[in-house]
C-alpha cells in the first residue's frame, strides 16, 4: 500500500472526517533532504474533523502523529498539517 494511502485510512480510522486530502509533494523537493526517488516522502495534509475542536495547534499535530504512529511517521520526511474542526 502506497504511504498516501495509509495515511488515509490511518485518518479516516482515528478522526469522524468531513473533509480530507493528502497530497504527495514530493517531486516539488527534488534535490532537497530527505527526497528518495519514487517520491512518498513528503506530504500536505488538509483535515477538517470535530474532534479537534478545542485542541491547542500542538494538541492537534499530537493527534494526528499519534493516529499515524510511529512507524508510518519514521517513514516521512516532511509532512505539512492544516488541521480544522
């Protein structure tokens, strides 16, 4: 399963989603640390979901790392959060 894809489900499973897209941004940093050919090394992700509803924006990446894990996360270079109720 591609990286995008379990972090997709690792979010639909962990959050009630209303809105989710995860963008693989890799090829934008060819040539920058971190960057492996094949690309899956470096993400935007837009979540909107009631449970962060009055989380701190620490709180909330905590969330989301923590619904991704540790394994997935030792995976990824970069990955950038907006993150919403």
């Amino acid at each position: 399963m591609a990286i995008k894809e379990e972090i997709e489900k690792a979010l639909e499973t962990a959050f009630a989603i209303e809105r989710l897209t995860v963008e693989d941004v890799s090829e934008a940093h060819r040539g920058h640390a971190g960057f492996r050919e094949g690309g899956e090394t470096h993400f935007d992700v837009s979540i909107r979901a009631p449970d962060f509803a009055g989380l701190s924006r620490l709180a909330k990446h905590r969330a989301v790392h923590s619904a991704l894990g540790a394994d997935l996360i030792s995976r990824i270079h970069a990955l950038a959060l907006d993150i919403n109720p």
